[in-house]
C-alpha cells in the first residue's frame, strides 16, 4: 500500500476509534466546510495550500478546545457580512489560541460559515513542519501582498494588528491595547474591504506573563520569550493555558473610504476609530462576565 493509501487508512481507523460525541463533531466541521466555496487544484489544495481535508481531520482538537476546555462563547456574530471581511481582534496569552478559536468561531458559528485566512508572523514558516501545517490551515505570511490577494479573492482575514506586542504583554497590562499596525487600514481601503472589530475576553488571563526576556529569544531566533508562573519551569507542560472561559464580541462592520497611500496621520486616525471600537467590546465583555473562569 502506497504511503498516502496507509496514511489515510490510519486516519479512517483514528475516526472510528473516536467517541460518538467527537465524530459527531467532526461531521458538523465536513459539512460546514462543505458550505464553503474553494478554489481547489486536482489534489484538494487551494492556490495558498490550504486543504479543507487537512482542516477536516485536523479541526477536532480545536473543537474540543473550542467546545470543552475554553467554552467559548460568542457575541453578536451575526454581523459577520459574507463576501470579502477583515476581522481584527486583539492579541494576547503568549501563544495564538486566541487565533484558533476565533476561527474555530467563525467555522462553527458564523453564518455562512467561514474559513479565517490568519496572517502570521514572518518567523513562522522557519519552523520545520509546522509551516506546512500553518498554510494546509489556511495562515500566511502576513505581508500586504497576501493578504490583498486573499481579500481580491472574497476570503475572510484574520489580523491581530498588536502582533507580539500583544500577545506577549505582562499579566499587570491585561486589557490594554497596544500600539496597531497600520497595515491592515490601508489594505482595507486598497480593496474596499469591510472590517469587523472584534474583543476576545479571556486570553489575556490564560497564560498570565510575568517577565519577558527578549535577549534570549532573540538568540533563539524567537520574537520573545515568555516568563509565566509556569513556564520555562515546567517545561513543556508549562505552555498548557489555564482554563479561562473565552468570550469572542463580535462589533458591526465598519466601512472606510480614501486613498491607501494617504499621509500616517490620516491612516492612524481610522486605525484609531477601529482600535476605540475593540476597546469598547472589551469594556462590555469585562463588564457582563461572571468570572474568568464562568
């Protein structure tokens, strides 16, 4: 049997294998990515590489993540709008769950359903192996040039527009919004893209930084290095996020006109209205949550 048939046979034999309530799940996942247009080549892969099959198997985690362990919440995603989007969403909690469980979001409860294109950090196709999984998932590199290709294309974009600022932030600067790339505004004008703010509430509290010593992710070739109350002391267990219940705020569309290559200052400003309405859907998330763990 070639690799690919022995590969696929294990997979089939894995599912199987999988309690009644996770295979109903992974059907859930086959048919709303069956609701999903793509532009697939003859061996199921996207121009991008992305791979609903890949996406299929692979998505179960994320769901029992999604579903059990941060029991995620959604607010308003009925503003989602179909056709070419741009969801910007703060950034937080050391490691990108945030990212996957917006996008586990927009698949399972969006309507229609949705595939985030995340555009990632420019160290990550230097990971070996994980780069091939990155883009069979749908990330890319997040350079204007992709992300205008994928909005030409009607695709939904995920941005964190604090990038690492964010997402490694200290425990004492939890909720405070760090300085926004400009990147995201002007392609949103280039392409005449809608974008939806979005305030997730719980990642700030689910790996708790208490230093961050850059030199030595610089060394490492990291963009930071992370001190948790459990990490690097623990080792590997100690990137396991505490259980914080997550609430994703979903805001209205918001629509810009003008120039993409107008002056900083001009940019800054819209940046400034969209950066204000993540704000206030953090403000409302704190304010209605019973507790970072209900």
């Amino acid at each position: 049997m070639a690799a690919g048939g022995m590969r696929d046979a294990l997979a089939d034999l894995a599912g199987a294998l999988l309690p009644l309530s996770a295979q109903r799940l992974q059907r859930s996942v086959a048919e709303r990515l069956a609701r999903i247009p793509n532009r697939l080549n003859e061996y199921g892969f996207d121009p991008y590489g992305l791979s609903p099959e890949f996406i299929r198997r692979a998505a179960l985690p994320g769901v029992l993540l999604y579903r059990y362990y941060f029991r995620c919440q959604t607010h308003d995603i009925q503003h989602m709008p179909a056709g070419r989007v741009l969801v910007v969403a703060n950034h937080a909690g050391q490691l990108p769950f945030d990212g996957l469980m917006l996008a586990t979001a927009l698949l399972l409860e969006a309507e229609p359903p949705r595939i985030a294109r995340a555009m990632g950090e420019y160290w990550i196709p230097t990971i070996p192996g994980f780069n091939v999984l990155a883009a069979r998932g749908g990330t890319l590199v997040g350079t204007p040039e992709n992300c205008a290709q994928m909005l030409r294309h009607e695709e939904c974009v995920a941005v964190f527009p604090e990038g690492v600022r964010g997402m490694n932030k200290l425990y004492r600067d939890r909720y405070e919004l760090q300085r926004f790339g400009l990147g995201f505004m002007r392609l949103a004008l280039k392409t005449g893209t809608p974008i939806v703010p979005v305030g997730i509430v719980g990642s700030e509290e689910q790996q708790p930084g208490l230093a961050n010593w850059q030199g030595l992710g610089r060394l490492l070739g990291m963009p930071a290095f992370p001190v948790t109350a459990t990490f690097p002391w623990l080792g590997p267990l100690g990137l396991l996020p505490l259980p914080v219940r997550y609430h994703l705020w979903f805001g209205e569309p918001m629509h810009f006109e003008g120039e993409a290559d107008e002056d900083e200052a001009a940019i800054e400003g819209r940046v400034e209205q969209v950066r204000g309405a993540i704000r206030a859907l953090l403000e409302r998330g704190l304010a209605e949550r019973r507790g970072v763990f209900r």
